[in-house]
C-alpha cells in the first residue's frame, strides 16, 4: 500500500470546514500576526534572534518563543521588542 502525501495547505483547507478547527484555529490570529510580524521586522534588518534578544535585554530563547508562538508576551515585552526593532507596537481591539 502507497502513502498517500498532503500539502499543508490542501490539509488546512479541508479542516477549516470542521466548524471547531475553524474556531480555534481564528482564536490564534493574533498570535500569528505578532510572531509573523516580528520575525519579518527583524529579518528585514538581518538580526539573528541572539542580536535581536540582546537589543532587547532579554535571552534568544525568549525571541524563539515569541516567533514560535509558544508564550504569551506581556505588552512590557512586546514593547521592548518594537523599540530594539525601531517600530511602533499598535494594539487594535474591534
């Protein structure tokens, strides 16, 4: 028997029609809109994480975390990295 393969996208597209995926799956958004944001600020100014963690005065693994999405920053933080980053932090509730 072949495996069959998927791409990541063809496997997103199918699961966003479960209604509980979906759901928390846009739960996330703002989570992916601040790691996508830093990491491209930061590459667009080719820092690494380490240089980008010493600007901040914090430790590289906590920009990894904030890239990999894998902690929930506190707005203290999140302003220190716009500031090493030279960008403005703009929180918008609708």
């Amino acid at each position: 028997m072949q495996k069959k393969f998927y791409a990541h996208k063809e496997l997103h597209t199918g699961w966003m029609k479960d209604p509980k995926y979906r759901s928390e799956y846009q739960s996330l958004e703002p989570e992916f809109q601040i790691a996508k944001q830093i990491m491209a600020a930061r590459i667009r100014q080719k820092l690494t994480q380490k240089e980008l963690a010493k600007k901040v005065g914090t430790g590289q693994a906590v920009i990894s975390r904030l890239e990999s999405m894998n902690s929930k920053p506190s707005l203290s933080l999140l302003s220190r990295v716009a500031r090493a980053l030279d960008t403005k932090l703009q929180i918008t509730v609708q």
